[in-house]
C-alpha cells in the first residue's frame, strides 16, 4: 500500500484540519505529531498515525486512512493494520 502524498503532505502541514474534521478543537493538534508508519510483517503502510507528543496514557492515537474508490474490505484491512501496528510498537 502506498501513503497518499497528497493528505499526507496535508496533514503533515496543517495537522489541526484532521482534528476539525473530527469535531474536537484544532488546539489538540499541539498534542501529537503526524507521521507514516510502515509496520514491517506484512509489508503495509498506514497512511497517516496522529501520535501523542507526550507519554501520557490518557491521550490517544489517531490512524487515518484515505479511501477514494470502494472496498469491501476496507474495515476488516484497516483494524488488522491498526491492530498488527498497536502490537508492534511500545
């Protein structure tokens, strides 16, 4: 799978737009930063992971993904990559 570098350099530049777009105050973009994480089993790449700037447990991670064409399995691909990536990562 290949980072769309359109959203990526989006987000990468303007970060409070994702947090807009989720309906929380852009202010909360100060709390992460926003990278493309490659989890290295099965050779995938998340298009876009909002990780937490501080240790705090409390705070949560965002994981975006662009879809621009229909697919049915689109769910059951991104929680397997979300769920392979949280196993990964400390």
């Amino acid at each position: 799978m290949k980072t769309d570098t359109i959203f990526y350099q989006l987000f990468q530049s303007f970060p409070s737009i994702f947090f807009e777009l989720i309906q929380l105050p852009i202010s909360e973009a100060n709390n992460y930063r926003f990278d493309s994480v490659e989890v290295k089993q099965f050779s995938f790449r998340l298009d876009g992971v909002f990780l937490p700037q501080n240790n705090h447990p409390q705070t949560p991670i965002y994981f975006c993904e662009v879809q621009f064409q229909e697919d049915e399995a689109f769910y059951q691909r991104f929680f397997t990559e979300i769920f392979l990536y949280l196993s990964k990562t400390d």
